[in-house]
C-alpha cells in the first residue's frame, strides 16, 4: 500500500526535485492559465475582434516558463 501511495503521489514530484504539495500548487496554475487561454479563445472565435492575441500570448508565456522550469531540474 504504501508503496502504491508513493508511486501515486510522490515519485514524480521527487524526480523533478519538489514536495507534493509544490507540485500540485505548479501543476494546477498551469491549469488554470490554459482555462484562460482556452476562454480567450473561444469568446475570439465568436467575436473575433476580442482577444485577438491573448491565447497565443499566454501560450507562449506558459510554454517558456515552463522549458525554464525544464532546465532547472
């Protein structure tokens, strides 16, 4: 049990060298700003004049933090 608790939980976290609670805190900011991304989007494809560049601005701001996270670890 324990074991499966860890592989579930821990062993990513650790591999990329941050607690659970870390990772969780980054995995799901990330996930909120593709939310956002996708929001944008969805209300640029119906009034095209809004938003124009938000979703790819904000894409590629989350792509490049996170190559920058990739080199840290």
């Amino acid at each position: 049990m324990h074991a499966m608790l860890d592989r579930c939980f821990l062993a990513h976290p650790r591999s990329v060298n941050e607690s659970y609670p870390e990772h969780a805190a980054i995995a799901l900011r990330v996930a909120a700003r593709m939310i956002g991304a996708g929001l944008a989007a969805m209300v640029h494809g119906i009034v095209p004049c809004l938003f124009e560049t938000t979703a790819s601005r904000m894409i590629k701001a989350l792509h490049d933090e996170i190559a920058a996270r990739s080199t840290m670890t």
